[in-house]
C-alpha cells in the first residue's frame, strides 16, 4: 500500500538544519503516525512522502515556503512590560500565547528590558531549510473515526 491522502502513516524521522544539527526526531520505538492530506505535516514533506511505501527511504530538503514560512520581521514587536502581569521574571527563550486578531498566537520572547518585552511571532524553524531523513515503517487505511477527527489515533497518534 503506497501514501496517499487518507492513508495513516508510520515514520521514522530526524530533522536537521542546514548546518546538520539534529532539531527534532523520532523515539526509536515509537514511530511518528499522521494521517495524510489533513494538513498534519508540513506540505513539503507531505509531498515528499506521497506513493511511498514501507520500508522506504526518504530524503528531502524542504524550503521556508513550503514549511514553516518565510522569516517574517514584521512579526518581531516591542509591548509594554505590563502586559506581562503576574510574571516576575521574563527571559530571552520563554513562550507565551498571545491573543491576536488573528487568534492565539504563540510568541517567543527575544528582549527584556524593565520597561519592554520584544516578542516574536515567527515560527522558531521560519526561514529555515529543513533537512529530513525519513524512513516509512507502516501504511495503513485511516478508521471513519480518524477522518472524522482529522488526524491519527493510537500509538505515535498525536492531537494539535
């Protein structure tokens, strides 16, 4: 059986960046299962990955704009501390939701002054060429229940 949308999918997987540092993988035993052409992984791997089959290997290199996005500068502001009320101590790194026209938006903080926070709302891998090394451990029919939901259940299943 071959990928293709509204297939459950295992993969064995290890993203790196390209100076080949590893961002992100797989447990060795518990593969990553998405169900495909819902929108649950990143459209470039997506489409990398459509009509294999298990055992496959896939390498791809995937640019900004078909993973998370451009890096978008205009998504960098300054707020005033207050709205931080009730947290004493804000550092470069901490994430918060932040309430958007747009809906929750996760930000990352990048500057704290006594008077300002510098908040960021790029995505942390915006504008990076992400490197994935992926191997396909199973390909199976999603149930009714995982369409209705829009994504896997059961092992290595994961909610957004």
């Amino acid at each position: 059986m071959t990928i293709a949308s509204d297939k459950v999918v295992s993969i064995d997987y290890v993203l790196r960046n390209d100076d080949g540092d590893i961002l992100d993988q797989s447990a060795p035993e518990s593969p990553l299962s998405y169900l495909h052409g819902h929108n649950n992984l990143i459209s470039g791997l997506e489409a990398a990955l459509l009509g294999k089959a298990a055992g496959d290997r896939v390498e791809a290199s995937i640019a900004p704009a078909d993973a998370y996005g451009e890096y978008d500068a205009n998504l960098v502001e300054q707020v005033p501390r207050q709205m931080f009320q009730g947290i004493d101590t804000i550092e470069p790194g901490m994430q918060f939701q932040a309430q958007t026209p747009q809906g929750v938006q996760v930000v990352t903080v990048r500057e704290a002054t006594a008077d300002t926070v510098t908040v960021d709302g790029n995505h942390a891998l915006a504008g990076q060429t992400l490197h994935f090394d992926v191997t396909v451990k199973d390909v199976r029919d999603a149930s009714a229940e995982e369409l209705s939901h829009g994504h896997a259940h059961g092992p290595g299943g994961h909610h957004h």
